[in-house]
C-alpha cells in the first residue's frame, strides 16, 4: 500500500469514539456502515440466498434498499 502512496483511513472503534466525543461535528464512517448492513440483515430473504439467478437476487437487494430509503423518508418527513 505505501508504494502507491494509499493511506487506511479506517480507525478502530474506541478510536473513532474518541474523535467523536472530543471534535464536535465529527462523524463516524464505520457506524454508518455497519448500521446499513444492519439494516439489510434484517430482509431474511438476502441472508441466506437460495435464488437461482443472480438477477433475481440483485432484484431482492435493489428491493430491501428502496424499502430502507423509503423508511428513512417517511421518518424525516413524516
């Protein structure tokens, strides 16, 4: 990685905790990932695939993420 001059931006939790609680604004990127796969999990349908096309199973993921953007809508906006 230091070869192509990449640099990890991913910090542990208690460190991203940290940052959190010490700089006002600062938002953890991890937290919204796992919150997203959290999320999906819930579709038992994605869990464990037994569809036999991947069309259809990306039909199902295209689906459970209409119906979480939807749901986030409906919160906000009542």
């Amino acid at each position: 990685m230091v070869s192509r001059n990449y640099r990890p931006h991913i910090q542990q939790r208690r460190e991203e905790a940290r940052l959190k609680r010490s700089e006002p604004g600062y938002k953890a990127r991890r937290w919204a990932v796992e919150r997203t796969h959290s999320w999906l999990n819930r579709f038992r349908k994605l869990l464990v695939s037994f569809e036999k096309t991947e069309a259809s199973y990306i039909a199902f993921l295209s689906l459970a993420a209409a119906m979480i953007c939807w749901r986030q809508t409906v919160s906000i906006y009542g």
